[in-house]
C-alpha cells in the first residue's frame, strides 16, 4: 500500500489540475460570450465605435517614405525557389533620434493581393524573432532545407490567403537597426539603478567603453567591468526583468 500511494497522489494532482484548467477555460468563455451579448445590446455601456488610427498619429514622427517600395524591393531570396508573389524587405524608424528601426519583412498574397487582407505578425516571448521564428518557421512562405542554404515552399503558408507583414519588435531583436552607443550604455545603467550590478561597475563601463562605431579594441578597464557585470546578473534571466 505504501508503494501505491505516490501514485495515488500524482493521479489525484493530475486530476485536480485537469478539472482546474477546465473550470478556468469554462470561465474565460462564460466571460467572453458575456462581452458579446453586452455589445450587442441598445443601452450597452461598451464602447463600440470603430478605432480611428489615424486620430493618433503623429505627424512630426512620419519620415519620408517616397521610393522605399522600389528600394524595399526583393527580387529573390538566397536559394529560393520560383514564386509569383512579391516580396519586401527594410527597416521602419520607430526613432530616429536614438537611432532605432525596426527590420521588416513583408510578402504579398498568392493572388489577390489587392483585395486580400493585411496581416500583421508579431512574435511573442523574450528574444522570439518574426522573421526567423514566424516568416521561416510557422506561417511565412519559405521552409529552410536542412543544408542551410536553401529554400522551399511552404504550402501552409499564410499568404495563400493574406498579405503578410512579419515586424521586428522590440528594437533590439531579430535584425534591428539600433544605436551601441547610446543603448548599450542605458542597459548597463538600467542594471545598477535595479542594484544588479554595482554603482561602481556601472560608471566603469560609462567611462573606459567606447560602444561607438569608431571605437577602439576595448580596454583591460572595460573588460573587467564588463566580465563583473556579466558575473553579476550571469544567474538573473533578464528578459524577465
């Protein structure tokens, strides 16, 4: 009997989380079939008018955009095989002053592609990449070979039935174009006023790091301060800060 009752209770947990998970998901749909019918009342207090995006542009953060569909342009992919869709790829500047963009890759619908709609695909989780994880791994119109070097067709693609813009975000991940300079340096400032790192180690780097373009081989003072602050947050996964 003594044998049998762990497996009693990894059964009973199992069971318990099963009938919790159930409950959870029974609630989370009562809710949502709640909003609907709320919506779909005359004296509702919900909000149903449409969202006006333009309402919320800002028109001294709209860069000039002429030609970047020519130069956008991609005629074909490394070891791609044929296709009759078009495809894009660039950066969006989120800002320029700081000096951030992000990398995107946009293709058009198999057919119909005036008419089909725009699907905006955006990985989630820390370090997720749209474009390595989204475009070439679930839902983009390529498949990589197993050499490394080529590609196939997807035919689950999503494009079959949608243009798709696969979008870089945040700044920082993927293929982004971003400032060493300046981001680089924050990060590390971010790190000691969260006490992850010491104040010390923290105007180490601001003073002896070069992360400029031009900058030189790194200094034994930069290197130290940089291995501390490694050796600091090495235990800390820090896309969960």
């Amino acid at each position: 009997m003594k044998n049998k009752a762990p497996l009693i209770l990894f059964f009973s947990t199992l069971l318990l989380s099963s009938s919790i998970a159930q409950i959870c998901g029974k609630k989370q749909t009562e809710g949502l079939s709640h909003l609907y019918k709320e919506k779909l009342k005359n004296n509702t207090s919900i909000d149903r008018s449409h969202l006006n995006a333009t309402h919320y542009f800002n028109v001294a953060k709209l860069h000039a955009q002429e030609r970047m569909k020519v130069k956008d342009g991609i005629e074909r992919l490394p070891g791609q095989p044929q296709v009759k869709f078009k495809q894009y790829g660039g950066y969006v500047t989120v800002n320029r002053t700081a000096g951030r963009a992000f990398y995107y890759y946009f293709v058009e619908a198999e057919h119909s592609e005036k008419s089909l709609p725009l699907l905006l695909w955006l990985n989630g989780g820390p370090g997720c990449s749209s474009l390595g994880y989204g475009a070439m791994q679930e839902i983009g119109p390529f498949r990589v070979e197993s050499d490394g070097k080529t590609l196939h067709k997807n035919n689950f693609a999503w494009n079959h039935a949608a243009n798709v813009l696969f979008l870089e975000s945040p700044a920082g991940i993927g293929n982004p174009s971003i400032n060493n300079e300046t981001d680089v340096k924050r990060t590390y400032e971010y790190f000691a006023s969260h006490a992850l790192i010491s104040d010390e180690t923290s105007d180490q780097i601001l003073k002896y790091c070069d992360f400029s373009p031009d900058g030189t081989e790194l200094s034994d003072k930069c290197s130290e301060a940089l291995h501390q602050a490694k050796k600091d947050v090495n235990h800390i996964d820090i896309y969960n800060i």
